[in-house]
C-alpha cells in the first residue's frame, strides 16, 4: 500500500507542476494597444503573446522605456507572490535590480492600481496608469490626475489591503537584457492563471488516480 500511495503522491506532485513557475525565461511579443490614450501616450493594458499561453494583458510599469507594437524579445517572469516571500527573485526585475528588495512594496502598489482598470471607465485610466508610473519614477509623468490613485494606493498599502491571494498569479515581466536597471525594453505586469483546460486536466487526473489507487488497495487486500 505505501508504494501506491507514493506514486499517487509522486503523481500528483507531477500534476501540479504544469502551473506555470516562479521564474521564466520566455519569449514575448507585443501584439497590440486597447486604444486608450492620454497626451499622446498609450494607458490601460497592452496585449501580447508568449508560446503555449493565451494573449497576455501587458501593464506597463516603466514609463522610461520603449517598445513598438510587433518588438519581440526574451523576458523575465518573475512572480510577485514568491517575491513577498523571499525577494531574492526580485534581482530579475527592472526596479528590483534599482531598489533592491524594498521594490516588492513597489510591485505591491503597482498591481492594486492595475486591478483598477478592470473596474473603473476608460476616463479614470490616465490617473490610475500615471500612479503606476508613478509609483516607480515619481514625478514622471508629471500629470495631475495621478495624485489621487497614488494616495488610494499609498493608504491600501498602509491597512495591509494589498497582499491577496491572487499575487500568486501576477508576474513582473522584463526583458532579460536588463541591467543593473538600465536598457531592454518596457517592462510589465501580467496576470497568468492556468486554462480552463488545464484545470479540468488536473481535475479529472486526481479524481482518476483516486479512484485507481483504491481499486489496487481493494485488490491486494
């Protein structure tokens, strides 16, 4: 019985690794803008495409840098939940490599904000994406519709509203040319959770091996 038991244990460890890790190296495309604009530039998520993922919802962070629709470039997953933790993953990161570990209250900040998007109207999105930029290059953009969602994320951060269990699923995407903080492209956050697919995958491969593991212990009883 206990070597079934481990290679149900063995099993499903292996099930549970098709989540995607901590750290990637990958490549990314920028696919496309939503449209959304202030002063000229682009707010809101950006769109853009990694192998074996669905289209990715791009949030820059980094108002400093550039990149053009159809750049493509080898980047950096690294996932906040795991920075809170350790931070020494954090070195992979644009303003980790800036700030040291003292960034994730950064990256902290920078996530409440970008949750906004999805539940505020377009006329908000030049505030609440000038605080992104903000939290990382004060000042820069100097645009006054910022000053109000830096203040909401600012007091979030202070009442612990920020560390939800969805960090988890929210990556610092950079370009792994980066150095020291300097060079490579815009660097992003994304929100990766696993396919529908996948899930019922794993669903069905436990409840199977259950059931399996119990049909060889009725059977060699």
């Amino acid at each position: 019985m206990r070597r079934w038991s481990l290679t149900l244990g063995a099993a499903l460890l292996a099930l549970g690794s098709l989540a995607f890790p901590a750290q990637a190296q990958r490549p990314v495309t920028l696919t496309g803008v939503n449209g959304a604009n202030a002063n000229g530039v682009f707010i809101g998520p950006y769109f853009g495409s990694t192998p074996g993922l669905p289209t990715l919802d791009l949030i820059c962070d980094d108002y400093l840098n550039e990149v053009s629709i159809g750049d493509s470039w080898v980047a950096n997953f690294t996932n906040v939940a795991t920075g809170v933790v350790g931070g020494s993953l954090l070195g992979q990161t644009r303003f980790g490599q800036l700030n040291g570990n003292a960034a994730i209250n950064e990256y902290l900040k920078a996530i409440w904000l970008a949750k906004l998007f999805y539940t505020h109207p377009t006329t908000d999105w030049a505030g609440i994406h000038a605080a992104i930029w903000n939290v990382f290059t004060p000042g820069t953009p100097a645009w006054p519709e910022a000053a109000s969602f830096l203040a909401q994320a600012s007091t979030a951060a202070q009442q612990g509203l920020i560390n939800s269990d969805d960090l988890k699923y929210w990556y610092v995407v950079t370009d792994s040319t980066t150095r020291n903080g300097q060079g490579g492209k815009q660097e992003y956050l994304t929100y990766i959770t696993p396919e529908p697919g996948t899930l019922i995958l794993l669903g069905t491969g436990v409840v199977a091996l259950f059931f399996f593991s119990g049909f060889v212990r009725r059977n060699l009883a």
